[in-house]
C-alpha cells in the first residue's frame, strides 16, 4: 500500500535513502542539496538508519570517501550540487573507471561565474563525459522513484557504474508537493542487498584498486567502461518496468506527451517539462498539434529511441538548460540532432538555450518556441538553429 | 619483547620485489619497515596517494603489495582511508566481516604537504583508526624535482633552480608534524632510517595499533633529487638527525618526547656538503648560506627542546 504524503525532493529523496538504509554517507552541504544530508543526519541520530554518516571537509572528500567506502564493499552514497559536482569532477572519473556504484543524488543549479544558487543543468552536464548513469526528475515523485531504482541499476554486475539521480534545485527540491510513498519492505526487497564480488575487506583474497593503467591497458579499460553504459540501457528499461509492476508507476528512457500525430515538439529535461505540457494542452485546445518529449535518462543516451519518438514531426526544438559554449548549441541539441541524423526523413531542429541560474521558463516562452516552429515548417526555413530565450538583450 | 631486526626481517614481506621504485629509493625502505610494524595475524588495507610509489608499485595487472590496495588520486588518499574504514565499521557491525583490519595511507610530500592536506587534515580531526604515513623525500620527485613545501630552504630544486638571481629555494620547510600535532590527534611523530630501524619500527607499531588517526612522517631521502650516491643512504639519515635537521621525537597524548638525542650535535653543514642540491652553498662568497641553515635549525631545535620533557 502507497503512503499518501506531502513532501519536498530534497524530503524524498532523504526518505529513500533511509527506507534502503545505505552502508556509508559522505557529505558536505551546498544549496540547494543541503537538506539532503541535513535531513538524513537526523535519521542517524535518531538511530533509525545503520549508516556511517562521514561529515567531510569538501565534496572533494564526500566523494573520496564514497570511492574509499564502496571499494571496501560498502553500499555508498553522497549528494551535492553545483560547485559541488565541479569540485568532484577527477573524481568522478575514478569512480567509474573504478566500476564502484555509488549513487550520487545531484540537485541541480547553475555553475559559479557570476555566483548563482539557482537551478539549471550546466552542474550534471559538465559531468556528462564522467561516465555515470544520469537521470533525471520532473517533480519529487521522479526523484523518490528514480531513487528507489538507482542501485538496482547501478549495482546490477552487467553495468557496476555509478549513478546521478538528478532533480532541478529549489523548483523540485524545495517546493512540497503531494507524493506516493512505498512501504519499507516494498523498497528494501525492490533495492536489495549489495553484495560485491570484490572488495578490499574480503576475507579470502586481497584486492587492488586504482591501478597506474599504462597505455597497453588503459584504452581496454575505457571500452569496457563504453560497453557497461550500452547494457545499462536494457537493465534501466528491465529495473522501469519491474518498479512499475510494484508501484503501478512505470519508467523508460522519456516521456512523450501527445505525441502520436505531433507535427511539432520540444524536447527537455525536468522540471519545466510542466511548463510544457501546460502549453501543449493549450495549443492542443487551439488545434495545433504539438508535443513534447521529456528525457529522464541522459546517459546512456538513447539514441535510436529519441530519433523513433520524433520521427513524424516537421519540426522539432530542443531545449538546454545549459550552456556548453560551442558556438553551435547546447549538449542536449547535440546529441539530439545527432539521433535524429540517421532518420530517412528527419524534422528540422532548432535549439533553444533557457533557463539559466534560474530564469524564468513561462508558457509564454513555450508558446513562442511552437510558434516558432510553426514558421520553420511553412517557410521550410530553419533560420538560426542555435538560440536563447528569457533574456534581457 | 626486545625488538630484533633479524626477528623482524625474517617476517614474510608484505611489499614485495619486483616494483619499479628506483635503486635506493627511500619510499620503499619507507613502505617495508612500516608494514613490519603490523602484528602477522591482522589484515590490512593500503592507501597511496599518487606518486612516486604509487606509479612504480601497482603498474596494472601487477601489484608489489600482499594486502589490499587502493589508489584513487593524488590529494584525497586520507579521504579514500577515511571511506575503507567508515566501511570496514559498518560492515563488521552488520556482521559481513570478521577479520581485524588496519587502514594505513602512504603519501609522498607532495599528496601530504601540499596538495592533500586538506584531506589529510580533515581526515585526522574526523578522527578515522587510521595511520597517514607521509614518506617525505622533501620535493615532487615523481614529476622531477620541484619543490614543494617540504623543500628546505637553499635547496636547488627544479622550480627553484640556482642561478644568477636565484640561491634556491626562498622559504624554509614547513613543519608538518607539528601542524599534526596540533590536531590533538592521539600520535603524532617523526622517524627516519637509523641504525637497526627500531626508531622506526617503534613509532609505526604505535602509529598502527593507537586507536584514533595517527601520523607518521618519515624523512626519506631521494638519492636522485637529493644528488648523493644511493649506498650513502644510512649516512645521509643519519647525518639529518645528528644535525638535528630532521629531529626524532614523538607526541603521544599532547606530550612530547624526543626519542632521540644526538650525542654531539654536529653542523648543519656536514648534512649539506653531502648532497648536490646544497652544492652552490659551498662556493665562496655563499658562507651566509650555511650561517643562515645553521641558523634555522638551531632555532627550531630550541623550540623543540623546550616542548619536550
């Protein structure tokens, strides 16, 4: 039986946390992920979780920490955000070339320069390269959900990568909505135990971890690594689908939102996919037939399943909430457009870069975009492909 | 038990040959004597901060150790000690292991000085069962010979290369150990390779089996950054203490004790006319060089003297 409650992101996700009852928690606070350890340090004192609760100098250690403790063979994990995420970045690395699945809950916010505490997805994006599992949440049901399946993701032997479970700051993080919450034993037996077969503390064999990986066998690690995130894909549609058999709350590689007959769509990760499907109501109720296609995983990147949902528009526009600085789009454009290469006939795409260290995204500005799109598929003209919306000029 | 060096090299190895440290480097003498130190029946696990004996010592697949190992990068090794051990409570508490495990970390000046401090220090005052070993061979060897702040002054490094306008290294070493102690850590001490290593040995057993975080600073010249030939090794060390450059003593419980006290303090100078990296200090006109040293030391001794009873 599903608890009805009222919580926020950061709540759900520190309540996930404790219902799986994790062996180690490294963590240093940054807005707007503070809660999470803030809330989960108070299930320690209360004795309600078994957690050995590191309260480290930096995030540099959180995650140092995480690599320390899940190579020992401890279930660990951290969250974090922003300058956070960035302060970690080698270290990323290492744990995924490491094979150690630590989940990472990552609350999403904008990257200093100027310093800004508000959301956007230049934190996760600058770490799409790190070789984790990325996922992502459009409210605090998404997040406690795609929590509750991280570890049976990350942990599963085809894949052993890590994972970020990733919600928009302060727009899901802090705002209390209504939630579903699973019992206990439903999420204990749905998560399971991690049981390793290598680790540092086994009793038969010693192990070694981090070697100096000279050139005759690092490029077999990285492929090795390259081919972990290819099977992530099917166990992330297996561990979906099995938490939907569970909960009645099912989960792929996105979300589409009228879709069938849409001639035009935006594509986007989050929180604004509200925004979105609120303007898609209301251009549906004009007779335009638009949609709209909500990523939840990032990485791996599903490809040929993004290309395949937007096959049957004209038009389509992609939106970052990032900026990556190319000069030619964001990263979700990027690899988006790419999908969309391989298609016979494929939509015209178009990119919008919004959002930023917390502007603003209205119907108003989605309405825009369709409008937009509209104008590229009667004039068959693209015009600029790469664009800003929101911003004062 | 009376400590017997023959008893105690007669315990298998837990550092094995075959690694690529240089002939005579101090960090291998360093890593052998310390890991003596552990009791046969207790396991243990392994910290390197890169570096030179990470690099030469788990060259994938082949590692030079018998206990578990981990590397995972250059500032963090006291942080990924502090993991294994936060690990290795909750595991045994749960019952998933019986075995008694030691967490021991080795990091050059460079990962302990320098750029590990913060997580050397933050591990330290989260207070972790843990020994940081800091194998201090005073530069950044592994990248060749830049200083760092082990450095001792005058030293001809390769950021601070002699020259026209150049005597060295400007600023005097940073003492580490005492900055160690002032975490109220329960151990804190400083040995080097002397005699029958029993200094050594000693203070890494303490180290080791004091529970709570432990420091051990280790002067462990580099025959190659230090210019002197690798069998002057045992001179050379004991050159550092007889000086009182590299002073041995120890802090346990907030007291300290000098456990080793020179029978004639000799001039610094004798330590440096050994070493390539002081040769520009012996040409004429440089005598402030070595007045400056002397200098130095003596006032760091004094203020050692004076804190130990």
């Amino acid at each position: 039986m599903s608890i009805r409650e009222r919580l926020s992101g950061n709540e759900a996700v520190a309540y996930a946390m404790k219902q799986i009852n994790p062996d180690v928690m490294g963590a240093f606070p940054i807005t707007p992920s503070t809660e999470i350890p803030q809330y989960f340090a108070q299930y320690v004192a209360n004795g309600e979780v078994d957690t050995e609760f590191v309260t480290v100098e930096s995030e540099h250690s959180s995650m140092s920490t995480c690599i320390g403790a899940a190579a020992a063979g401890a279930r660990a994990v951290t969250a974090t955000s922003s300058c956070g995420l960035a302060l970690m970045w080698e270290l990323l690395y290492v744990a995924s070339s490491s094979r150690l699945p630590i989940t990472l809950a990552l609350v999403t916010r904008a990257l200093t320069g100027p310093i800004n505490i508000n959301n956007d997805h230049s934190d996760a994006m600058g770490a799409r390269d790190a070789g984790w599992i990325q996922i992502f949440a459009e409210n605090n049901q998404e997040a406690y959900d795609n929590y509750i399946q991280a570890m049976p993701i990350s942990e599963n032997p085809e894949v052993r990568l890590p994972i970020m479970v990733c919600q928009d700051g302060f727009i899901t993080s802090h705002a209390v909505e209504n939630i579903e919450l699973e019992e206990d034993a439903l999420v204990k037996e749905f998560v399971g135990e991690y049981n390793p077969e290598h680790y540092l503390l086994k009793h038969e064999n010693p192990l070694a971890v981090g070697p100096y990986g000279v050139s005759p066998y690092y490029m077999e690690a990285k492929k090795a690594q390259a081919e972990a995130m290819k099977r992530a894909k099917e166990v992330i549609l297996e561990v979906g689908k099995k938490f939907g058999d569970a909960t009645g709350r099912y989960y792929g590689f996105f979300e589409t939102y009228q879709m069938e007959d849409a001639e035009t769509a935006v594509v986007l990760i989050g929180s604004s996919a509200g925004t979105a499907r609120a303007t898609v109501d209301k251009l549906r109720a004009q007779g335009r037939k638009v949609g709209m296609l909500k990523l939840r995983v990032f990485r791996p990147f599903p490809f040929d399943e993004i290309a395949e949902a937007l096959s049957g528009c004209k038009a389509v526009a992609i939106l970052d909430k990032a900026e990556s600085f190319s000069a030619a789009g964001g990263p979700l454009f990027a690899e988006t457009r790419s999908a969309l290469y391989d298609l016979e006939n494929r939509p015209k795409a178009i990119n919008y870069v919004y959002g930023l260290g917390g502007r603003d995204f209205r119907v108003e500005d989605c309405t825009y975009i369709f409008d937009q799109l509209d104008e590229i598929v009667e004039t068959g003209k693209t015009g600029e492909v790469y664009r800003h919306i929101g911003q004062r000029e | 038990m009376a400590y017997s060096l023959k008893e105690q090299l007669s315990k298998e190895e837990r550092f094995v040959g075959g690694h690529r440290l240089c002939a005579g480097c101090g960090a291998g003498i360093a890593v052998r004597a310390v890991l003596r130190a552990l009791e046969p029946e207790d396991k243990a696990v392994i910290t390197n901060a890169t570096g030179c004996l990470e690099v030469s010592s788990f060259l994938y697949p082949y590692t030079a150790y018998k206990d578990s190992y981990i590397h995972c990068a250059f500032e963090n090794a006291a942080a990924t000690c502090g993991g294994v051990e936060a690990a290795y409570n909750v595991l045994k508490k749960k019952g998933k292991i019986q075995d008694n495990f030691k967490f021991i970390t080795f990091g050059g000046d460079g990962g302990t000085y320098d750029i590990g401090f913060q997580s050397l220090s933050g591990a330290m005052e989260r207070g972790h069962d843990m020994v940081y070993v800091c194998y201090d061979n005073e530069a950044y060897m592994n990248t060749g010979i830049q200083r760092s702040s082990s450095t001792p002054r005058f030293a001809d490094a390769t950021t601070t290369p002699v020259g026209k306008a150049s005597y060295g290294k400007k600023q005097n070493k940073k003492n580490l150990t005492e900055i160690l102690a002032a975490h109220n850590i329960p151990y804190a001490a400083q040995t080097t390779f002397l005699g029958n290593f029993r200094d050594l040995h000693e203070k890494a057993h303490k180290a080791i089996y004091t529970p709570g975080a432990c420091f051990l600073n280790v002067m462990a010249p580099c025959p190659r950054g230090w210019r002197f030939q690798a069998q002057d090794m045992a001179q050379i060390c004991r050159l550092a203490v007889d000086t009182c450059v590299w002073p041995l003593y120890e802090v346990v419980e907030g007291e300290w004790h000098l456990t080793y006290m020179p029978s004639k303090k000799l001039p610094v100078e004798e330590f440096m006319v050994k070493q390539g990296r002081f040769k520009h200090c012996f040409k004429p006109g440089n005598e402030w060089m070595i007045e400056e040293a002397q200098k130095y030391v003596d006032d760091q001794w004094e203020k050692l003297l004076a804190k130990c009873k």
